[in-house]
C-alpha cells in the first residue's frame, strides 16, 4: 500500500545559519541541493507581515528537497514576527535599514490599519546596515550573487517591478493583481533601493488583505513555482 505524500510536515529541507537577530535567534537559508540555483525568496522583513512566512513555509514543506530550485529565507525579521511587531526589538524598520544611497535619519511612520491615522514611528536605524538582520542579508547576497531576489510584503494587493519582468508579469497576471513600478511613495534606505544599486534585479511581491485560506488558494501555486524552479529559465 503506497503511504500517502505528507503535504505540511515538518521541514527536512537543509538550512545554513546566516546570522543571528538582535535577541540571538538564528537567520536561516534554504538552499537547493544544487547551490548553482540563482533565485533568493524572502519572507517577514516586517515582522507584522508574518503571514508571508506561513506561506512560504507551507510551500516548502509541501516539496521534497530535491525538487528545491531557490534559497528562501522564511523570516528575515524573526524578533518582529514573534513580538507581532514591523520593527526589530530595537524598533528599527528594517526595510528602511539598508546602506543605499537615500537613506536617512528620519523616523518612518506607517499605520496598523488602512482606516487609521499614520503616526507609529519607527527608527530607519543609527546609521544604514545598523542592524544585525540587515547585514546578515547583505552578507548573504555578496555571497551567492543571486539573478533575481523576490520580496514578500503585506498588503499593498500588488507586483512592485520597475523593469516589468516577464516573470513579474507572468505573476500580476496568476494572481489578477496589478503590475506597478513602485508602491506610490518615498521608500529611502529600502531593501529595493539597496537592490537596484546593486544592480540585483528584486520583484517586491505584495499580497493583497484576503483570508489565510484564501491567500494560499491563489499564491499557492506561484510560490511553489518560484521555489521549484518554473521560472527560472526566465531569468537573466
């Protein structure tokens, strides 16, 4: 009798530590067995985004390790995701973090909630890469040179690529979401900014504000394609 596949086990995919966050709880990467392979997939850079992790965990966990064609981190903001915050536990937005050019100083301000006003202020950081998760990303990347980096967030409904890739094009199209240069307003020491200066082609994936089960109905499939590999002979 064959014994059914095990949809969402626990993870037995091989996993490297990259660092540590500010309260000591290991950065992983999950790497391909091939390590060739050129894509790097991020969840939770803000920690209240948390349901991008869940996703892509679940994702993971439904393939086999050899069927891995991507490195994913599944929460780049761990303290934030366990304290339900968007900074780290130092209060830095990370997203705002990154020693790109248009960094600055100034406290970012967001809102929990579209009907709320936007007036819970975060630190960008003392200076760009302040940040231990910062840099252990930063470290990573010089490491494995990825072709292309795909950034989950929450929940702007939308397929942030100023270079309308055809992946990026192929994605807004699955999902019915709308494909957009940018997300409409200044975003200074930006993971994406940090990218383009690199010259690191980055797709900043926004999930639209749907149900848990809904979400995984409709980005199930393209996060499982970017993870085995679907796409990746549409990269540069």
């Amino acid at each position: 009798m064959t014994t059914p596949k095990r949809e969402y086990g626990p993870l037995n995919h091989q996993s490297r530590k990259i660092g540590r966050s500010v309260n000591g709880i290991p950065l992983r990467v999950y790497e391909p067995l091939d390590k060739s392979q050129g894509m790097l997939v991020m969840g939770s850079i803000h920690g209240d985004e948390g349901l991008t992790t869940v996703l892509l965990s679940e994702c993971l966990r439904s393939i086999e390790p050899h069927e891995l064609q991507a490195r994913l981190i599944l929460a780049a903001n761990p303290d934030g995701v366990l304290e339900g915050t968007r900074c780290n536990t130092r209060g830095v937005d990370l997203n705002r973090n990154f020693p790109s050019k248009n960094w600055k100083s100034d406290p970012v301000y967001y809102r929990n909630r579209p009907d709320e006003p936007q007036n819970i202020a975060l630190s960008p950081g003392s200076h760009g890469g302040s940040e231990p998760e910062t840099m252990a990303i930063i470290e990573l990347i010089a490491t494995i040179k990825p072709q292309l980096i795909v950034s989950l967030h929450g929940f702007l409904n939308c397929i942030d690529d100023p270079h309308a890739s055809a992946i990026s094009v192929d994605i807004a199209k699955r999902t019915h979401m709308e494909l957009v240069p940018d997300v409409g307003y200044a975003t200074p020491g930006s993971f994406g900014s940090w990218c383009a200066e690199q010259e690191i082609p980055i797709i900043t994936y926004e999930f639209p504000s749907l149900s848990i089960e809904k979400l995984k109905a409709i980005h199930h499939p393209v996060l499982r394609d970017l993870m085995t590999g679907l796409y990746n002979s549409l990269l540069a």
